[in-house]
C-alpha cells in the first residue's frame, strides 16, 4: 500500500469540506396533505445557516407558462420563523409575495404556514378530499439567497393516495428531489387517487396520469399520445429530458393547460372528451404542451432568462415562444396520423376567418402585443384593438415558414429557425432578435429586417389566398350567398341580450351601440336573444332596422343600417389543377403527401 501523501490529504479534506458545506446547504419542504377537505395544507420550509442579518423570503407572484401576476400570497396564513433552537424570529411584510425575517446571529431558519390551495383552473394549487396538484409557484416559499441550492420535498397524504411529478423520486415514498427552486418551480406535484400510464417513444420514457372521472377513454389518449411523442424529430434532433408526465384532469369546468420543464398538466371539463370536436381539442391542447417542452422551457426569450419571479419578465419575442407553438401543434398531429388533412385545414380556416373578423389586427403588432401580454384583456376592446401572442404568433410563424420555404426552394422551413435556436440557445442562455434575424439570415442568405419590419414590428397584414396558393390552396366560401350584418355579438349566457362585443367600424358602433347594452326590440316588436340572429336575417344588405337597446339603463332608439358578409364557414380548399411545385410546397410544409384526388376532395385516410 502506498503511503498517503499530504497532497491527498488535502485535498480528500477540501473535498470532505465542500461536500458537507453543499449538503448543509439544502432547503428542505414538507408538506401535510392529510386534511384537505377544506382545501388547505401546511407548509414547512427549512432553510439552511446563514449569516446575514436578515433573510429575504419569497412566493412568486406569478407562476412559468401564464404571464400574469396572480395573488399568490393571498392564499399564506398564520405564517411563523424559528431559529435553529425552535425559537421565534421577528419578521415582516416588505412586498406582496416577500418576508423579511430579522436574525440576530448566524442561525438556519424554519418558516411554517397554513396554505389554502383552491385554485384549479390558474394550475397553480388545488387540494381537495381527492388529489392536490401543486405548482411550487403557488405552495413553496424560497430565499433569493438559497435559490440554487438542492431541494428535498417530502408530503404526508392518505393511504390510497400515489404521487407523480417530473422531478427524481426521493428515497422514500412521496417525496421527490431537485437540484435547485428553478427546477421545483417548474415540476409540479400531482398526488391523489389517480390512474397511471407508461409508454416509451423514440427512446424515451412517459408517463400517463389521469385524476378525475370523465368520458375519456385512457388507452385512445395514451396511444395518441404516443404517437405525437415520437414525432419530436420533425422539428428538433435531441431530448431535453429522458422521462416526460403527462397530467390530466378531468375536472368539474376548469379547462386550460401549462407547460413545465418535463411534464404539463391539461384539463378539460370530465364530459369533454368523447366528440370528435372536443378530443381534437384535447389532443391539440397536448401537441401544443409538448412543443413547449423545448419551445420555452428548453430555450426562450432574453428577456426570460433567468426567470424574475418578483416581477414581469419583458420581451418582444412571446410571439414565437407561444403563437410559434400553436403553429406547430397540429402539424405534428397531422404528422403522427393522429389529425387528417381534412381536420387540419378546417382548423386553420377557422383561424383566418376570426383573424379576418379581427378589427383589432391593424392596431397592434406581434411586437407590441408581446411587450403588453403581462397587462393583456379580453373582450371587446382586445377585439378591437389589440391581437394576442398567439393567433396572431401564428400567422406571424406561418407567413416566416412560408418566406423560407419559398427564398430557399424547399430547403429550409420555420422548423430550421428552432431547431436551431435549440442548438444555440439552451437555458441558461436566451435568444434575441438580432440572433433570431442572425439565424434566418443564415439560412436564406438574405436580411429579413425588412420582413421583420412590416411583419412583426407593424401589424400584419396577411393575403392569405396569396399565402396559400404556394402550397396550391385557396380560402373560400362553399357558393356565394351572403347574409345580414351589424356587428354584433350577444352574450353566450343563454337567453342573455346584452352586447358582448360590437366590432369597430361596423353598422352597430356607426350607431353608437357599445358593448354592455341591451338589446329590447327590432322595429317595435320584442326580440330573444335565441332569435336575434333570425330577426335580422329577415332583412337585407342597405336596409335601416331601428333596434330599441337599454344603455346605461335607459331606453335608447338607434338606427343600424345593415351591411353584406358571406354566408357560411369559410373552407380552405385546393386549387384547380395544383402544380407540382405546389403539391411539393405543402409536402415540404406539412411534411404529407398531396391530400386531395383530382376533383380536389379530401382522399379518404
């Protein structure tokens, strides 16, 4: 045996020394699930030794995937901090989501709370007699100071209950691990009576969890979904991560979806998944999720890296961390054979009638509606004024995809600029827009500064018969029938006529009829909300109608004088006698062959 040298020793005792400073350095969360009828939990947070006069304890006011500051800390009560001896600490509120806690001497730090999680539809935290789904956003305090540092969380549930996340399992049974906040924040905790599914794809492994009774049928989800999931390829040729959760909720009306580092959680009405309409939904809401697993949690804006969750994070580019998402989640449905030619088409028309129908499309830019997401409406006034990230990220994304396509003939697509952006601009680096000009620049070996300007930093403005034409379709109506229009729109409430929306120029706001007034009578005679619609569709274009409406609770007259719009569902179909330059543009595109026989009917899948 060779003798130790002092060089070992050393370093074995630095090595000893760092690795027990690390290990000191690990908060630690527990959190106690076992009365949540009522909806609440407590939380414990121990945070390790530290010297400073003072630690800074936060919530996040909003949470990854909704860019919204939500009231998070609205939800902490009979909040408490003890020293390493179980001593109370004094301590203070310095902001909505912060504490500060006065520290007399070097000490850890221990910091109790009464959580109430009820908040089901923001996916932020909600514990009921059944599960709790947990966003770390929403239930785990951090420290600034010990933001980086390992992470242990273990919960004390009911027996029948089994717990699913993307974070590492711990050593013990509902408890996981991660390596700093960052990663807890964004691996959410889905623990009750659940049912549970695995599949591997293209070499990785997934896992299926369904909480909730509804008319779904598990083994269909879990096919398609294995589908989509080895599609990835078609856009990106690497993984960020090796296991990936799917998290259903079958739920009593919350629906949405929200992406995180390795998993997502979809919810949906339980009744809501049977049709057809409703599945596509579903499986969309999916595809869309994935996607965002390197679109946004693999690499993202500048202006979201590292993210501040004290505060909005600011970027001119969610345009293509969201509306670019939506763009692609249906081409890979319609790639993984799991939506048809004929689906996919009837979606994008729907897309170009509303964004037609749009008044608000030349106010506002992709640009601008991306640095004003953080304070976005809806309603009337979006729809007149303003686009949002999404439908309009979409056009944005597809009028780009079809510039490459058409500049490079065929050899480069949309698809390029984020495998790309994959490549080069992995967290914790973000991407900007000269970097994303940089990279289009590469690849059509031409500036796009012009392009960027008239279409992402003016609004856009689309002739999307010209657009669609590359790939030899056209958007339409089925004949040439046309109806009656005045511009509004009725409250879906049933039997409801009070205005949701009156679109900008038309006949109603000519009249000075707004949103919020209520409709009484057309031409003197009484009128419901079922046969508003009706009622005027017994006139024609260029007649005056005398619609009696309440504003501001007062009875009013107005005269609206009506105007033509075509009559029908707008249908996007093939041209007559398509080139075959145009059958390879939608092959290059879509990445299918020609869907349509020669009489420019869908051929049957």
């Amino acid at each position: 045996m060779k003798p130790t040298s002092l060089a070992f020793l050393v370093s074995s005792t630095l090595f000893t020394s760092l690795y027990t400073l690390h290990a000191q350095a690990e908060v630690n969360y527990h959190i106690d699930l076992t009365q949540g009828q009522h909806h609440l939990a407590k939380v414990e947070a121990s945070f390790p030794k530290t010297q400073a006069k003072q630690l800074v304890v936060n919530l996040p006011v909003w949470r990854t995937g909704r860019y919204e500051v939500l009231p998070t800390a609205d939800g902490i009560r009979q909040f408490t901090a003890t020293d390493n001896q179980g001593k109370p600490l004094s301590w203070q509120r310095s902001a909505s989501g912060e504490w500060l806690i006065d520290l007399d001497t070097p000490t850890s730090v221990t910091v109790n709370y009464t959580l109430h999680a009820n908040e089901l539809g923001d996916r932020l935290r909600h514990i009921d007699h059944s599960h709790a789904y947990l966003d770390a956003s929403g239930v785990f305090m951090y420290s600034p100071s010990f933001r980086d540092e390992s992470i242990k969380v273990s919960m004390a549930v009911p027996d029948d209950w089994t717990s699913h996340s993307g974070m590492t399992p711990g050593s013990k049974p509902h408890s996981f691990i991660a390596s700093n906040y960052d990663i807890l924040v964004d691996s959410p905790i889905e623990t009750g009576i659940n049912s549970h599914y695995q599949f591997t794809a293209d070499g990785r492994d997934y896992e299926v969890v369904f909480w909730g009774e509804g008319n779904y049928d598990a083994e269909q989800v879990v096919t398609d979904l294995t589908k989509i999931s080895g599609q990835a390829n078609a856009i990106w040729d690497d993984y960020p991560f090796e296991r990936y959760v799917y998290m259903i909720h079958a739920t009593s009306g919350a629906r949405g979806a929200t992406e995180h580092l390795n998993s997502t959680v979809i919810q949906l009405p339980r009744f809501m998944f049977r049709e057809r309409k409703d599945y596509l939904r579903f499986i969309s809401t999916a595809s869309h999720e994935f996607i965002h697993t390197w679109n946004v949690k693999a690499y993202r804006p500048q202006g979201l890296v590292p993210y501040e969750y004290q505060s909005e994070n600011m970027t001119s580019l969610f345009w293509i961390a969201e509306g670019s998402t939506s763009y692609f989640q249906n081409q890979l449905l319609l790639r993984a054979g799991v939506m048809t030619p004929e689906e996919f088409f009837e979606d994008l028309a729907k897309r170009v009638d509303r964004n037609l129908a749009k008044p608000g499309r030349y106010n506002q830019s992709v640009a601008e509606a991306s640095l004003n997401q953080w304070v976005s409406t809806g309603g009337d006034y979006a729809i007149n004024h303003s686009v949002n990230i999404y439908s309009e990220g979409y056009f944005a994304s597809m009028s780009l995809d079809f510039s490459l396509l058409d500049k490079t003939e065929l050899a480069h697509s949309y698809r390029d600029v984020h495998r790309k952006l994959y490549q080069d601009f992995k967290i914790p680096k973000g991407y900007t827009v000269a970097d994303v000009k940089q990279i289009l620049h590469d690849l059509a070996g031409q500036s796009y500064d012009d392009w960027w300007q008239h279409n992402v930093d003016s609004p856009l403005a689309l002739d999307f018969n010209e657009l669609l034409n590359f790939a030899g379709l056209k958007a339409g109506y089925k004949d040439d029938k046309q109806t009656v229009d005045s511009g509004i729109s009725l409250s879906t409430k049933h039997g409801d006529l009070t205005i949701a929306h009156v679109r900008r120029d038309s006949p109603a706001w000519q009249a000075g009829i707004a949103a919020g007034d209520e409709v009484v009578a057309v031409n003197g005679l009484k009128v419901t909300a079922s046969g508003f619609t009706k009622r005027l569709e017994d006139f024609k274009a260029g007649d005056e109608v005398s619609l009696m409406i309440f504003k501001d609770d007062r009875l009013m007259q107005k005269t609206v004088k009506l105007t033509a719009k075509p009559k029908g569902k707008l249908k996007i179909q093939a041209v007559k006698k398509p080139s075959k330059q145009q059958k390879q543009f939608l092959k290059a595109w879509l990445g299918i062959d020609w869907p349509f026989d020669t009489q420019g009917k869908y051929l049957k899948p």
